[in-house]
C-alpha cells in the first residue's frame, strides 16, 4: 500500500509524499503514528515527525531514493530487463 499525502498551505507550493507503507511502521491513517512533534524549519515551514519513530540515517534515505529513481527512469539504453 502506499499513502499519497499532499501538502501546501503553509508555504505557497504543492508538495506531495509518496508513502510506501508496511504493517508496523510509523504511518498510518493519520499520516504518523504516535506522538508527533512539530519543529519549525529554517524555511518557515514546520516539520511534522514521530517522537517514536528517528529519522534514518542519511545514507539509507538517499539508498533509497535512488533505488526509486532507478526504477522510475528504466534500465539505460542497451541494457535487458
């Protein structure tokens, strides 16, 4: 399952996640499960995290992303499926 949450109204821009979800992890219906924290970004913006769920580690974030973005963009020309 994946949520699609779509935010904006804080700062005029349309920002969307894409949320792949997982029995156990920290979404849910409500977005995040548990206590959520409000933190106010040096954008203007405010960040809403789960006190019981840290951020990963940088480095697993961005392993991900790019496992996305390879799977988005296709295998490079000359290369099978």
């Amino acid at each position: 399952m994946v949520y699609v949450y779509v935010f904006g109204e804080g700062v005029p821009h349309l920002h969307v996640h894409l949320a792949p979800h997982h029995d156990g992890d920290a979404l849910n219906a409500n977005m995040i499960r548990g206590p959520v924290e409000e933190r106010l970004l040096p954008s203007g913006a405010t960040a809403l995290v789960s006190s019981e769920f840290p951020a990963l580690p940088q480095s697993q974030q961005r392993a991900a992303a790019e496992g996305v973005a390879r799977r988005l963009t296709g295998p490079g020309p000359g290369t099978a499926r």
